[in-house]
C-alpha cells in the first residue's frame, strides 16, 4: 500500500474529535436561542391571549386551505 493511502489513525481521531466539539457547540447554542424563543412565544401568549388565538386560527386555516 501506498504511503499517501495510509491514514494516521491518531490524526484522524483528532479531527473527529474536533468535528464532535464544533457540533455540540453549535447545537448547543441553536438550543438556547430556540429556548429562548419558546420563552417569548409564551409570554406573548400570556400578554395578548386573544390575539394569540387569532393568529393560531388564521394560521390553521391558512394551512388547511393549502393541504385541503
């Protein structure tokens, strides 16, 4: 086998490591952000209940139109 084809398995369970970190990061703070925004949702349900009805009604109808 060639020398070029011959793949350092330390290198490359370096990289997958590298690969596993920058992943849980960037999920880690794709999960904060959509907790924080679940967060707001709620409150605006909380602050404007009929509003939030409103914009749920209209939203399913809209899609029921669409997928009927």
């Amino acid at each position: 086998m060639p020398d070029r084809a011959k793949i350092d398995v330390s290198d490359l369970s370096g990289t997958a490591r590298d690969a596993a970190d920058a992943a849980y990061e960037a999920a880690k703070r794709v999960y904060e952000r959509a907790d924080e925004k679940l967060d707001e949702l709620s409150q605006f349900g909380k602050d404007r209940p009929l509003l939030a009805m409103g914009i749920a009604f209209g939203a399913g109808y809209l899609i029921a139109r669409i997928f009927k």
